[in-house]
C-alpha cells in the first residue's frame, strides 16, 4: 500500500543523518531509507552540473527503493538540484531552503537574517532568494563556512580550533546585527553550541533539518500518504562507500547507534 511505503532521504555523505534524526522524532512510525552519497561527498565544493547530475542518480536510487516520497537532506542539493529533481521525479520531494527560510521569517524580530552554508549553496543565494521572495523587507546576510564540515565529520564539537574558526568566520555577521542565523547546511547543528556561543545567545540559530521534518509531515498529512502503523518505523542505510571511522560519525550525527549500513557500488548509480 502507498502509505507503507517508506520515505527516501538522501545526501551527498552522512550530514543527513542530523536531518534523519529529526525525522524519526518527528514521524517515529516512519521507515526510512537513507542515502549518502559518501564516495563523492563533498557536493559542496562542486559544479552545479555536477550537483545536479549526482542528485538525479541518488534520486533514482531511492525511486527504485520504492519510497513514497524524497527528502533532500542536503542543502547544496537542495540549492542546486531541487527543480530538475521535482521535474524528472513523480513523488513529493522536500527541500531544505524553503521550510528553513520560512521558520527563519517566523523567528525574525528585527529583519536582519543570517544565513551560514557551503560554498556553493552561499554562492547560488538560494536562502537570501527564498527569504526575499517571502518578504522582500528583510535583509539577509550569507556566509559560506566550508570548514565547519571536516570539523563536523572530525568529533570536533567544542574544539579550541572550532571557536576561533567560528570566530573568524561569524564576527561578519555579528557585526550585521542579526537577530536569527540559518544553519544552512547539514553538518553545522552539529557544531551548534560552539555557533551560539560565538554569534551570541541573542541570537536564534535556525535548524533546517528541524523545518524540513515538519514540512515532510505537513506534506504526507496534505496527500493523506502518513503510515498507519503504531510501531516504530525501521530505517535502512545505504552509502557509496564505507571510510574510516564511518560508524563513529555517522552515530555522532544520529545521536544514535547504527547497526546496519550497506554499501551500493558507484556503477550501480550511474544511468
Ligand atoms: N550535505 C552538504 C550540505 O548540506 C554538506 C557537505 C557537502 O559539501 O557535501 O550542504
């Protein structure tokens, strides 16, 4: 039955995991099936042909899957890839820009957002452009922070080192007088007690895995598709590779442990 059908969520390594987790407390009786894209990972540093042409083969990975509906728990995906996916794909697919641009606009008091990502989500200003078209008053400010990701993968989470790159890094924006700040990509909640302590305790951090979850659930309670089951939803993980030190991380961005993780051969993704 279309309902049991589980829910497909992808991203170009294990970052996603920090949206899963969100998921899981936000529809419990879910199944999902994860995939990274660990063999290719960082996206964020890549063309935007090439982030477009690896979200359609982990899109298709999932539709073979037989999911019921794709979350692209990557941000730079998401910036990049979101239309082409939603043409090419016949299921709901949710993103990370809009439910978190939304949730930033709902937190603002004094219009001043910042928004912090990878390079190539920053560079294609997809949350400034969102945000704007949703309130064209509010200014935003963006920053890409591409070393918050190998601090991420690394267990650095309040690492000396991660202040004074968060240093660095957010004192632009602290100077902007933000109230709100994105965490526009999938590893920074990670790091987000560093991120708060650096930007200031005034200031909302914004989780988009937390926004994208309640859109997931708005959206199958839209099309009716929610399961009706009572227990709790199993998860399967697949990746393209299994590195060093996999299951140490990826439990780091659960916040759980992970048993069972299958490795999918490149070629298997490719058309
Ligand atoms: N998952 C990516 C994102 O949220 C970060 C890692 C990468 O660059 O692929 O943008």
């Amino acid at each position: 039955m279309e309902k049991e059908k589980p829910i497909g969520v992808f991203d170009s390594g294990i970052g996603g995991l920090t949206v899963v987790k969100r998921i899981a407390s936000t529809l419990p009786n879910e199944d999902i099936v994860y995939f990274g894209d660990t063999a290719r990972v960082p996206y964020g540093s890549k063309s935007n042909s090439t982030v477009i042409e690896y979200s359609i083969q982990d899109a298709k990975f999932l539709i073979n899957k037989n999911v019921k509906a794709i979350v692209v728990a990557c941000n730079t995906s998401s910036s990049i890839a979101l239309k082409e996916l939603r043409k090419q794909f016949n299921v709901p697919i949710i993103g990370m820009i809009e439910p978190g641009a939304k949730y930033a606009l709902k937190e603002t008091r004094n219009g001043r957002i910042g928004v912090i990502g990878t390079r190539a989500t920053i560079s294609n200003k997809a949350y400034s452009t969102e945000i704007k078209k949703l309130n064209p008053e509010v200014e935003v400010f963006e920053k890409a922070c591409p070393l918050f990701v190998p601090l991420a993968e690394e267990g650095w989470i309040k690492h000396k080192a991660v202040y004074d790159i968060a240093e660095e890094y957010l004192k632009e924006l602290r100077e902007k007088k933000i109230d709100t700040l994105v965490l526009g990509c999938t590893h920074y909640p990670i790091l987000s007690e560093v991120i708060q302590e650096v930007i200031g305790s005034d200031v909302k951090l914004v989780d988009s895995g937390i926004s994208s979850a309640e859109s997931v659930k708005f959206e199958l309670d839209r099309i009716g598709l929610n399961t009706n089951k009572f227990s709790p939803g199993n998860q399967d993980y697949f990746v393209s590779d299994i590195p060093v030190k996999f299951k140490e991380v990826a439990e780091l961005f659960l916040g759980r442990e992970v048993s069972q993780i299958q490795k999918v051969e490149l070629e298997a993704l490719l058309p």
